[in-house]
C-alpha cells in the first residue's frame, strides 16, 4: 500500500518533476557506490513486510521460499556492513492501521481458492499455534493468508536466515539485525506468548537498538524513521556507529516518500539549531521496481528487478524551491502540510476521492507564495507539536488549527480542478464530501492524524473517534 501511483501520482511526479534528485541502478551496492561510499559506511534498512510478499508463487516450499528471501538479504550484506529487516508488529499498531488491514484481508480472501474447512485448517492454519515441522510440510503462501499465523513463519525464516548468516565466511564481520522478530523461531512453544523484538547476530547492537516500553512501535514504516534517528543519535553521541555516512532504505511503498521528506526536514532543522553536531546520515530511499520481461527467461525475476534511487537531500532541496519555500525555518511545516495533502489524495488511512498530487503541489506552491503563508504554514507546526503529554483541550486546538491548514489546500484543489478539462466531476466529488462532513470534518480529521502518526506520535486507540475514525 502506499501513496497513489499512476501518472498523477506521488512517484511519477517526484520523477518527472525532480530528475536530477533520482538514477535507477541494478542493485542497492550499485547506489551505494554511485553516491560514493564504502559498504563500512552503510546501513541498508529493508522493509521485511514488503520482502516476504515479493516472493514468487511459484516458490511453494518453505525451502524455496526461504532460498529467495535469503537472497533478498544476503544482496543487501554485499551492499552495506549493517543491515536491518523491519517488520509490523500485530499487537503494537494503531487501531487505524488494523482496520485498514482488515479491509485489505477482506479483498484477498474473495480471490483465494475455495476448500473445505477440514483442508483449510490442515494447510492455512488461522492461528500461530504450529510448529517448525508444519512449516517444513506446508506452502508458505498459503499461510501468508491467515494475518494472524504469518507471524510465526516470519520468524521461521528470519531465524533460518540468522542461521546461514553466521554460518557464512563473508558475513562474520557484517551486522544483520530483525526488528520485530522472535528469535525462537517456529520453535516457541505453543501457546507461549510471542516476544518481537530485536533479534541480531550482535548482541551489543541487539542492546542499543533494543526500544523502551514507552517507545514501542508497531508499524514497519514508522521503525525505519525511528532505526534512522537512532543510528543519527548513537553515532553523534559517539556511542555507535561512528562510521556511518548514508543510510539506503528499501521499500516500495509510497508512503515513504512523504514520511522521509518530513523526516529530512526535521533532520535539517536540527543541524541548524545545533552546530556541536556532524553532518546528518545521508538517506537514499530506494523504491524496487517491478522485474522487467526479458526475452531469455532464464534469469530468475527477483533478479533483474531494478531500484529507483532518490537522494532525499537533493529531493528536499527541490521540492522546497519547487514550491517556493524560501524560508527554511518553515520547511518542517510545508513538508508536514505536503505530505498529509497527498494521504488525503489516497493512502493506508484516509482518501477524500477527486483529490490529486500533482494538483496538491500546485497549490502548496500557491499557498508558499501566498500572503498568508505565515498564518496557514504556523498553524501546521501542530503536528509535531503533539505528544502523550499534550493536554486533551491543547489537542483539541492544535486539530483544528491542522484540519483548517488542510482545509485551504483541498479548497484551492477545488478550485483548480474546475478549471482543468474534464476534471469538473473531480472537483464536484471533493467538495460533496467535504460538505457530507460539515458537521464533524472526519475526512480532514484523518488527513491531520496521518500528518501527526508520520511525524512520529502514535496516540491511544480509544483516542482515534477524536481524529474522525470510528469507534
């Protein structure tokens, strides 16, 4: 899932508009090398949950499946000396996000093949409670079905995987670490609770990394920001990590993009505001392209799939001189503003239908070289303003203050749209929503919530009715 694709899209917009920011390369040590550093100079972070799902069909046997995965890792090790997998952790995200995987789960299961219970329960367990010789016997894309037993066989391959790592000459001196993983493996007894956390072949990078109970995050993408920020913080501490320059993260989902501009933004801002520290950790968001046909169809297809690599510095830079954004004490607040525009245009959590994010840029760019810049881009500082500590009545003003900065932005869209060919009936759906919401402003509510969850607050489940989701 991510941001909207297509040619109006977040992606295709980014490349067309900022094309000096980007190169596609073969692999992630072809990118690494390009942006010129050494592999003792790099962290590869890759989203585990993206990888587990790039795996062929055709690999029907945990011994198959594993071999792919393992390739998938073993590629990033040649690329970087550290390495990390994020996955999701069920128990730990926002009560948004499971709803949203429940719809998801909802569309697969109309696709999946018909059986009867009796079969279903043999070979698509709907529980965690098997073991690592039912995950020997089984096809492993069947139990990907079932969200609720898909956590085990992640840990059936991360700790095969461990295994062949510590096993192999060439990575001895390397660092693999799974956030989000039992380091049991199939092997935790049944019934036993699952225990994810971070599980390495280092165990003092296993210590470090490890998060308090106050910290704990369930969602993968939000881990990768937060793996960023803790290299950054043990590196300018002195503690760890002393020699890492680039950070080159592997996902495919859009949502990164925006996630990793604010994050820039917030890396950037505090480079201004502390000159006892060394220059930030580059990020290189590396987007895995779909494998490419090729007449010889010997080559495996996870092997010739491409990366489209972006360095979010020069990213950063150009969207905020494509927008006019000239003052850079506000470039936290146009890429917080940018990027919970582009959720409402389609995204894991909210969609007002009719929006667009080539028209959402156009008008932020208005809206930067507007005369009320000031006003709309201050009252955006709310979404990293808010915190567990924030009182309810504070909350409740720094919202508003965020669904009227959005507010202005989907009304410029309207505006736009009217005036584009046959974008009328675009316009038309926008504003019926926006008006079916009068009374509570759920859409934009939400639209305001992405913008805070990104920033990095993940609020109370029982708090989510007041950012217009359901109870």
């Amino acid at each position: 899932m991510g941001l909207p694709t297509g040619p109006n899209g977040v992606k295709d917009l980014i490349k067309n508009r900022f094309m000096s920011t980007w190169r596609e390369f073969d692999s992630v040590q072809q990118a690494r090398a390009a942006a010129g550093f050494d592999a003792s100079q790099a962290v590869v972070i890759l989203d585990g949950n993206v990888l587990v799902r790039q795996v062929p069909v055709a690999a029907s046997t945990f011994e198959d499946y594993t071999a792919i995965f393992n390739r998938f890792v073993f590629k990033a090790l040649d690329a970087a000396d550290v390495v990390m997998v994020v996955f999701d952790e069920p128990q730990k995200v926002t009560k948004a996000k499971a709803a949203e995987q429940a719809k998801r789960d909802a569309q697969s299961k109309k696709v999946a093949p018909v059986m009867s219970s009796d079969l279903q329960a043999e070979l698509v367990p709907q529980t965690d409670d098997f073991d690592y010789d039912f995950v020997l016997r089984t096809n492993p894309h069947d139990v990907m079905r079932s969200r609720e037993a898909r956590p085990r066989l992640f840990d059936a391959i991360c700790k095969q995987t461990m295994n062949i790592v510590m096993q192999r000459h060439e990575y001895k001196n390397k660092i693999l670490v799974f956030d989000g993983i039992d380091g049991r493996g199939a092997s935790r007894p049944a019934g036993e609770v699952r225990d994810p956390c971070m599980y390495s072949n280092d165990d003092h990078t296993e210590a470090l990394l490890r998060r308090s109970e106050s910290h704990l995050l369930g969602e993968g993408d939000l881990k990768i920001t937060d793996l960023e920020s803790e290299i950054q913080h043990l590196r300018d501490s002195g503690t760890f990590f002393l020699c890492i320059r680039v950070v080159l993260i592997v996902t495919i989902d859009t949502d990164s993009f925006a996630i990793e501009l604010m994050h820039e933004s917030a890396k950037r801002e505090q480079q201004a505001n502390r000159s006892d520290l060394s220059p930030p950790v580059k990020t290189i968001l590396c987007f895995r392209e779909a494998a490419k046909k090729r007449k010889d169809d010997s080559t495996p297809a996870f092997q010739s799939a491409t990366f489209s690599c972006f360095d979010m510095s020069l990213l950063h830079e150009g969207i905020m001189n494509g927008l006019g954004a000239d003052n850079q004490a506000w470039h936290r607040h146009v890429s917080a503003l940018l990027s919970m525009s582009w959720a409402l245009c389609g995204s894991d959590f909210v969609h007002l239908r009719g929006m667009r994010a080539d028209v959402v840029f156009d008008v932020i760019s208005d809206v930067c070289r507007g005369q009320n810049v000031g006003v709309i881009l201050d009252a955006v500082e709310a979404a990293w303003q808010i915190k567990s500590d924030t009182p309810s009545s504070m909350t409740a003003q720094l919202r508003t203050q965020l669904v009227e900065s959005l507010r202005v932005v989907v009304e410029g869209v309207i505006s736009r749209l009217k005036n584009m060919p046959r974008m009328a009936k675009s316009a038309c759906n926008i504003k019926e929503q926006i008006d079916n919401d009068a009374n509570d402003d759920a859409t934009l509510k939400k639209g305001a919530w992405v913008g805070v969850y990104w920033a990095g607050f993940q609020c109370e489940d029982n708090e989510l009715f007041e950012w217009g989701f359901v109870k």
